[in-house]
C-alpha cells in the first residue's frame, strides 16, 4: 500500500500543471492584484493545512469570495469561471484521484487529500507569483 508522501508525490506535476493552467488562462495582471493574491493564497494554505477538512476549507474559501476585501480575488473570472471554482474543481480531482489509490482509513484519505490541497495551493501561489514567466513560457509552447 501506498503512504501518503507516494500518493501526494503522484500528482505532482499535475498539480503544477493545474496551477499554472490558472494562471495562464487568467492572462497578465496588474501589480497591485499580486499583493492580494500572495497574501490570500498563503492564508489558503494555512487554513487547509489546520482544517484538514475539504469541507472546512470550502466553507472558508466561500466566506472569502463573499467578503469585500478579499472577494474580488476569488471571484476574478478565469476562463469564464470565477477562480473560486476552479479551487473548488481541483480540490474534488484530488479527492477523486486520493479515493482511486485506496489509501486506506478516513483518516489517512483526509490526510492525503489535505498534503495535496496544500501542494496544489503553493503551487498556484508560485504560478502567481511567477506569472510573467508562466505566461512567457505557455506562449512558446
């Protein structure tokens, strides 16, 4: 069986693909979109990594696209989807991907599912943060 680090290590080139699909989709952003989108990211990842609970998480992705400050970010369309949906689609690939590894208890899935969720969310920090190059380097592809 498994471990967790081997399942999670799995998907990660897919995981940075999904991430930098994001960001490529959303095309160029101006300077002060970045400060927002580094500091909601990060607090993301934070709040993933102490809910341990994909339900936890989308209850507080949900209270941050509808507050004012931080709502904008997670409601930018992308694609002709707000970015809080693409999240949300990713966060239940992962947990598609998890259940077809058979990892064993609730407990070991829901630990699986978060170390990806955490990846998956640095990885699209990164892809903003990087953006220009993202952008640069889906071109010449």
């Amino acid at each position: 069986m498994k471990s967790v680090q081997q399942a999670v290590d799995a998907l990660n080139e897919q995981l940075v693909a999904r991430a930098e699909k994001i960001v490529q989709a959303l095309g160029p952003r101006d300077e002060n979109q970045q400060d927002v989108s580094k500091s909601q990211l990060a607090r993301a990842i934070d709040v993933a990594r102490a809910a341990q609970s994909a339900a936890v998480f989308q209850n507080w992705l949900a209270y941050q696209a509808g507050r004012k400050e931080t709502g904008a970010f997670w409601t930018t369309q992308v694609g002709g989807r707000p970015l809080i949906r693409w999240v949300e689609g990713t966060l239940g690939w992962i947990e598609k991907e998890i259940d077809a590894q058979q990892l064993g208890d609730a407990a070991v899935r829901r630990q699986a599912v978060t170390e990806a969720l955490v990846r998956f969310l640095g990885f699209l920090r990164r892809a903003f943060v990087g953006a220009k190059f993202v952008l640069e380097r889906g071109k010449e592809r």
